[in-house]
C-alpha cells in the first residue's frame, strides 16, 4: 500500500489481533484467525468513524450531546440476549435435521409463555 489510509489501524493493533486470532484457534486455522482479524478491523473501522462523526458534530454544535449519545448506542448493534440465542439455535437445529419441528415448537410455546 502506497497510501495510507486516513482510517488505519496501528501495527501494534494489527498484531494484537492476530495473536488473538491464534490463541483462540490454536494450530494452522488461517481461515479463522483472517475472519477474526477482518472482523476486528471492521468493528475497528466502524467504530473508529462513528466516533470522529460524532466529535466532528459534538465540536460545531450540530447536535445535543444527549442526542450524539443516543445516535451512538443506536449504530451500535446489543448483544443478542441468551434467549434470543437459544431461539436462533433451536432454527438451526431444525434447519438441518437435528431436532423435530414438533419438538422445537414445544420449546418455543414454552419461550412465549415466559415472555422471551
């Protein structure tokens, strides 16, 4: 790269990365530790422009800082909820024929019922 890009992570960062990358998938896995490298680098990315946005806003009085705090929790998606994690494994179980319709219909009621 000849240029550097005005968004760009440090070496130092890079390299965190990757030894994370290792770390959780231990051996020769390149395919995990470039997903888990490029999944950091655009969470990175992604995070690193909704923060000069919204210092670029908050510095020429565009907006209320409760409003840049509220646009910052709404670009950043939550944690899907255990419950919502169970559901959507319950789908895939069924999608690929470990679990019967019949039975994860059961399990679901009994999420509506709790309320989940």
């Amino acid at each position: 790269m000849n240029k550097k890009h005005p968004i760009q992570s440090t070496p130092e960062l890079r390299r965190l990365w990757i030894e994370q990358a290792q770390r959780l998938h231990p051996g020769n896995h390149w395919i995990e530790w470039l997903e888990h490298v490029a999944t950091k680098a655009v969470q990175w990315g992604a995070d690193t422009q909704l923060e000069k946005a919204l210092e670029y806003l908050d510095r020429n009085n565009q907006w209320a800082r409760v409003d840049l705090d509220e646009m910052h929790d709404a670009l950043r998606p939550k944690p899907i909820s255990k419950q919502q994690q169970a559901l959507l494994a319950i789908n895939a179980a069924v999608a690929d024929d470990r679990l019967s319709a019949d039975v994860a219909n059961v399990v679901r009621a009994v999420f509506k019922e709790l309320g989940i």
